[in-house]
C-alpha cells in the first residue's frame, strides 16, 4: 500500500467542521473508556541556552485500538520564530497501521493542528 501524503492545503480541502466535532468527542470517549491511549508529551529541549524561548520538539503519540492505528505527532516548537515572521510551531502526523505498523499517511500539522483545535 502507498503512503498517503497530505499537505496542510489538502487538509483545508477535505476538512469538515460538523465531522471533526464528532471525531473529537469519539476520541474523547476513547481516551476515558481506554479503548485509545495518549500518553504526556515530554518537550526535548533543542540548544542548551535554556532561555523560556529556545527552541524544543515534542514527540506526541496515540495508539486508538478501535481503529487500528497509531500515530505519532512532532511539534517544533520555535517561539522566536515569531521575531522573523514564521510560525513559531510546525508539525507533521504519521500514521501507523497498528497490526503491520505500516506507515499509511503522512499529514502535515499546520491545518490539521488547528482545525482539530477549533472542533
């Protein structure tokens, strides 16, 4: 099977408001019955200037078993991005089959962040 791959354009063209709400409260009640797992992400600092604006990734991951997949989300977090006019985050999702651990799509973050945000 081809990997998907997903720019955050393509996201904005498939989204749909009503069915990302819907999604959320599905993954909400996954999460409390523990039919899916999303552990605390822990920040991975980036330099060692330890200053609050310096640069870090943060690994996130779920595992739904109702849906037989597994993800994993790298946020980079560079808040002085901002002084230069860039995002101050980026992110891309990787998709897993949970059974082969294929890798089924590739999404970039950026709509996809925040249209799950706003739902």
């Amino acid at each position: 099977m081809a990997t998907l791959t997903l720019t955050s354009v393509d996201v904005e063209g498939l989204a749909d408001a009503e069915e990302m709400r819907h999604a959320m409260a599905a993954a909400h009640r996954a999460l409390r019955t523990g039919s899916a797992v999303q552990p605390r992400p822990d920040a991975l600092p980036v330099g060692v200037d330890g200053t609050a604006d310096a640069p870090a990734v943060v690994p996130m991951s779920a595992l739904s078993e109702e849906l037989g997949l597994f993800a994993v989300k790298v946020l980079a977090d560079a808040p002085r991005n901002r002084a230069a006019g860039l995002p101050a985050q980026r992110s891309t999702v990787v998709l897993f089959d949970a059974t082969t651990a294929e890798c089924v799509a590739i999404v970039d973050g950026r709509a996809l962040t925040r249209i799950r945000t706003a739902a």
